[in-house]
C-alpha cells in the first residue's frame, strides 16, 4: 500500500536546516520538504524554488499572537496537531 509523502516544514534555515535535515528530509520518499521559516528569503528561493517561503514561524503555524520565542516551541509541541521533530541547543549567557 502506498501512502502520500508527509508534508513537512522546517523552522529557520541555517547551518543544521541546510547540511542535516533538509538532506534528510529529501532522501526518504516519504516526506517532502513544502515550507520554510526563515528571514532570509533569498536563499530559500535560490536553493529551493519550489518550496513556499514564510517570513516566521508564527506565519507558517498560522499564529496571529506575538509569541516568545520559548512560547512558540510550546505551541509547536503541545498545541499544533501532526508529529514534530525538535532540535533544543543550550547555551550559557555567561558566567
């Protein structure tokens, strides 16, 4: 039986969006890359022009509340239906 690809969507579009999972995401039939948040626009539509660009997150979740950015990730994980895949990097602001 086979089964449309997942429509999926990738959250900013730097160093580990272009190098890990987009490649990712494009090796296995079953997923499609069909959306990207990212401010920088350019670059989407160079690398790939037939993937729907969304100037925020807020805009490609359809979210008209301003949100931190702490906030979106909750929203993404707990309110938005569908399976997600979260990348968390820690940093220190200091000691």
């Amino acid at each position: 039986m086979t089964f449309p690809a997942i429509k999926t969507a990738i959250i900013g579009y730097g160093f580990s969006a272009t190098t890990f999972h987009i490649p990712f995401i494009n090796t296995l039939p079953e997923f499609e890359l069909t959306a990207v948040s990212t401010r920088n626009r350019e670059a989407v539509n160079h690398d790939r022009p037939n993937v729907q660009h969304y100037e925020s997150a807020q805009d490609l979740l359809n979210v008209s509340a301003q949100l931190s950015s702490e906030a979106l990730l909750g929203l993404i994980y707990w309110e938005v239906p569908g399976h997600k895949i979260g990348e968390i990097i820690l940093w220190s602001t200091g000691w």
